[in-house]
C-alpha cells in the first residue's frame, strides 16, 4: 500500500529562499538576525525502487539527497543558522575541528558572511574535494598530526579562552538548523517515514532529525514518529560498543571518529525511537555507495553509503519481518564528487587505446556490421 508521495518540498518548484526562510517559524530566528544563505535545503526525496529490491527485506527506500546542497554536503543546514546567528551576535572570526565538509561548509558561509574562518582538520584523512573547497573558500587551514577527536579538543578549548564562535555541532545552532531536514522528508511523504536510516559520525545530525521530527509531531504536522537507524563505521563505532574508540579507522573518514560530542543524543534518539545504533563494514559501505551509483544513478560520498548499507544488513537479518511499512528514508549526507579518489580507487583500470577508428574498436570488442 503506497501512499502518494511529492518528491520535492512543497513550495520548492515555486521560489525558494533557503531553509531559514521556509522554516523561520521553527528556528530561533527574529527579523533583526541578518539571514547567511546559499539557498541550502530543498533538497530531493527520491524514490529508489531498484535500490529497494537489492537492499531487500521488502523495504521502500527514499533518498535524501543531501549532496545537492549548495556545499555539497547536509552541513550547510545547519551552517546557514550558525553563520547567521555568529553575525548577529557580532562574531568575527569562526572556528571548526572538521573531517571535511564541516570545513568546506563553514569556509562556504563565512566567506559569505565576511567572516574570517580557521578550520583545524586531521592530516592526511580529509577527502580532495573538501580540502578544495576549504581553500578556495578562504579559510585558514590547519593540518593537525592527530584525528578529528583531537582537534576538536583543541578547537573546543580555543573557543573558551579566544575571540572565535565554534560552529561544530557543540554549537546549538547548527542542531536547530539541521533538523529542517526532517520537516522537508516529512513534507514531502504527508507524514514521517516508519524509518529513518542515517550514517553516524559526530551524531550532530541523528540528534537534529530527531528533534525535528518531535516537534512536528508536538505541533501536528506529523502523526506518528519514525524508528531512527544509526550506523558507524565498524572501525569507528564508540556508540556501538559503548566506549571511546582511541585509533578509529574506515574508509568512510566523514565519519572517521571516536568519541562522537553528540553521543548523548544518539542514544536518546535511537531508546526514545525504538530503533537501533549499528556497525557496518568497510566493505558493505562500499558494496552500497557502489549499488546506489550503479542502481540509481546517485552518486553520494562511501559515509553517506552508510545508511543504505545498513538497512540491508537489518533486512538480512530479518529486521523488517512482519512490519507493514517498510518505508525508509535514507539520509545521503554528502556527493561523490567530495571523495573521487575512493570512487576511481573501485577499479582496476581504465581502458586506453590510440586514437584510431580501428584501435577504439578493438579494445572495445565491437562486431562489424
Ligand atoms: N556523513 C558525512 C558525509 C559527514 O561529513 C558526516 C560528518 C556525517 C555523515 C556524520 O554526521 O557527525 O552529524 O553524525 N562530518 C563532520 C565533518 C564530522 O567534520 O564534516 P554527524
């Protein structure tokens, strides 16, 4: 039984002003707050039948394509809030400890909003096009010899004794900004999905959809509310285990960290839901962000991959057995164009020829006519 569903936000198709805007009501914003935007949000449900049937499990699955936001990356949800309020309160310098498109999204908005902006991010583990975007963007970047735990130590320390605004999630703001994210899948469906499938990292933005969710549900907009499904990384998965993890490793480095500052409210997300908090592997996140790519022509960055690769590891195992709706929405966090290297890294080689009518049809195998 398929309820009929609008894949885009409502007002979307007509004129759009950035989440601030549609949502104003909803965010602690007032008239005298100037607004920072890149026209962030609005971004596509898209239905994935062919994804849903490799997944299994008899589930619907609906991506949420973050990757189209304006940086590339759900980050700038909560960006545009923190920006804009960072001004407001007379910021004028911003700081962030990042994997990457916390970077490339804080460099974004802060060089909108004539900000200066100083980004501490692990050596070495940050993908290309993120570093890029950090750069061209302005910002002052650090490479620190450790990994993302530790440079938001570092970063969390600056902001108690220098003049800098943190725009991590730590930062309230950036929670409220993120959970427009909820408001426009439940837009979108005419209600919540029954499930929520999300890559966990810092767990910023499982603790932002769920409070999105809770109050559209306080307010009517809603009736029900989704089980929220969280996945690490297995070489990265504190909440999991119930403990920091010292050296976390994956491919996945968006969410290559240890000891998520959101913890908390991943926890309360997945008891208050009824859902769950899981590991999965290296090589199911690349099973997933290879499918999603091949099968629906979504092409996400390997953490994003997460969500997907998760949902079909629950259905394996049964999860979905005797449920009615198996809809669910898949947050796909960032593009695949932020990590080209780990996308060619998936093949062996190119094929190469001359540029000859002959050579290109030899090495294609071609018949004749
Ligand atoms: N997916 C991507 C692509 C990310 O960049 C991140 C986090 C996550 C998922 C996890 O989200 O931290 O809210 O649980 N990236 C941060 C950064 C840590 O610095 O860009 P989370």
């Amino acid at each position: 039984m398929k309820p009929p569903v609008r894949v885009t936000p409502p007002r979307a198709a007509v004129v759009w002003n950035g989440l601030i805007e549609e949502y104003r009501q909803w965010l602690p914003v007032t008239k005298a707050t100037p607004v920072v935007t890149l026209m962030e949000g609005a971004t596509p449900l898209i239905p994935a039948p062919r994804l849903s049937k490799w997944v299994g499990g008899g589930v619907s699955l609906y991506l949420k394509y973050e990757g189209l936001n304006p940086t590339g990356s759900f980050k700038d949800r909560g960006m545009t809030l923190a920006i804009s309020k960072a001004k407001e309160e007379g910021a004028h310098a911003v700081v962030c400890a990042s994997t990457g498109n916390t970077a490339a999204s804080a460099a974004a908005y802060a060089a909108r909003a004539g900000l200066a902006c100083t980004i501490l991010i692990p050596k070495g583990e940050v993908a290309l096009g993120k570093l890029a975007q950090a750069l061209m963007h302005g910002a002052k970047v650090l490479q620190i010899r450790g990994g993302f735990d530790e440079a938001l130590t570092v970063v969390r320390e600056l902001g108690r004794s220098y003049a800098v605004t943190i725009v991590n999630s730590t930062n309230p703001y950036r929670i409220e900004g993120q959970k427009t994210g909820s408001f426009e899948i439940s837009d979108a469906l005419g209600r919540a999905p029954a499930f929520h499938a999300i890559p966990v990292g810092n767990a910023g933005n499982i603790t932002a959809y769920w409070k999105g969710y809770k109050e559209y549900r306080t307010a009517g907009k809603i009736s029900a509310l989704p089980r929220m499904l969280g996945f690490q990384a297995a070489g990265a998965a504190p909440i999991v285990e119930g403990r920091p993890v010292k050296a976390p490793r994956t491919i996945a480095t968006a969410i290559r960290i240890g000891n998520p500052a959101s913890w908390r409210g991943a926890e309360a997300a997945r008891e208050e839901s009824g859902g769950v908090i899981r590991a999965v592997t290296d090589a199911q996140i690349l099973e997933a962000y290879r499918a999603l790519a091949r099968l629906e022509g979504v092409f996400c960055e390997p953490a994003s991959a997460a969500g997907v690769a998760g949902v079909r590891t629950l259905a394996k195992a049964g999860y979905f057995r005797g449920v009615r709706d198996r809809t669910v929405a898949c947050i796909l966090t960032g593009h695949g164009l932020k990590d080209p290297n780990t996308a060619i890294e998936q093949f062996e080689r190119i094929l190469t020829a001359d540029p000859t009518v002959d050579a290109v049809a030899s090495v294609l195998k071609l018949t004749k006519r």
